[in-house]
C-alpha cells in the first residue's frame, strides 16, 4: 500500500475522531451551553446543537467512508465559523494571543482541506 495514502487514512481517522469527541462534548456538557450563549448568534443553542451533530455526523461518515466529499465540506464550514466567532475577537487581545487560541482551529482547518483535495480518499 502506497505510503502516502496509508499516512491520509491516519490522518482521516484523526481528524473523525477529534470531530465526533468534540461533537459529543456539546450535546453531553452544559457548561458550552453556557459559552455559545455568550456568543453573537440568534438561537445559540440550537447552533450549538447543529453543530455537534454536524460535527458527530461528519466525523462518523469519515470513519465509514461514506460521503466524503459533502462531509468534509460540513466540517470545513464548522471550522470556518468556528474561527471567525471564537477567534478572530481574540485579535483584540493582539495578533500573538490571537494566532495561539487559533493555532488548534487552523490545524483542524488545514487538515480538512487537505483531505477534501485529496482524491486519493475515496479507494
């Protein structure tokens, strides 16, 4: 097996797994209730909500590689969202905080991405 493809599917499973933990802490912890509700949003909770299943559903169709492509696009959206409402504020606080609260944000983001160019997912 190709090495290159071998390191994806790590990396594909990784990320399933960071998605669908961080999708059950949302629905399982009250205390990011608490977060979203401080958070610019019309129906905080309800986001809340779609984005942990959003979040659990994308990663479980990673980790049964159905979907990819509409999945991966999901998830891209989530981090998109989630970087432009948590940390692009942090930028108040300066560019050095900022790029630190976002530094695990942009690595979820980067990843997508190179999952979702990559064709090598769908064999």
């Amino acid at each position: 097996m190709d090495r290159s493809f071998q390191i994806l599917k790590f990396l594909k499973f990784t990320v399933a797994f960071v998605f669908i933990t961080s999708g059950l802490m949302k629905v399982v912890n009250s205390e990011l209730a608490d977060y979203f509700t401080s958070l610019p949003l019309p129906y905080p909770v309800e986001t809340m909500y779609t984005v942990a299943w959003v979040e659990i559903g994308g990663g479980l169709l990673l980790l049964f590689n159905k979907y990819l492509k509409p999945a991966l696009l999901a998830l891209i959206v989530v981090m998109a969202g989630a970087l432009l409402l948590t940390k692009v504020p942090a930028l108040h606080g300066g560019f050095v905080h900022a790029l630190f609260s976002a530094r695990l944000d942009i690595v979820m983001l980067v990843l997508l991405i190179v999952l979702y160019r990559n064709r090598v997912l769908t064999t």
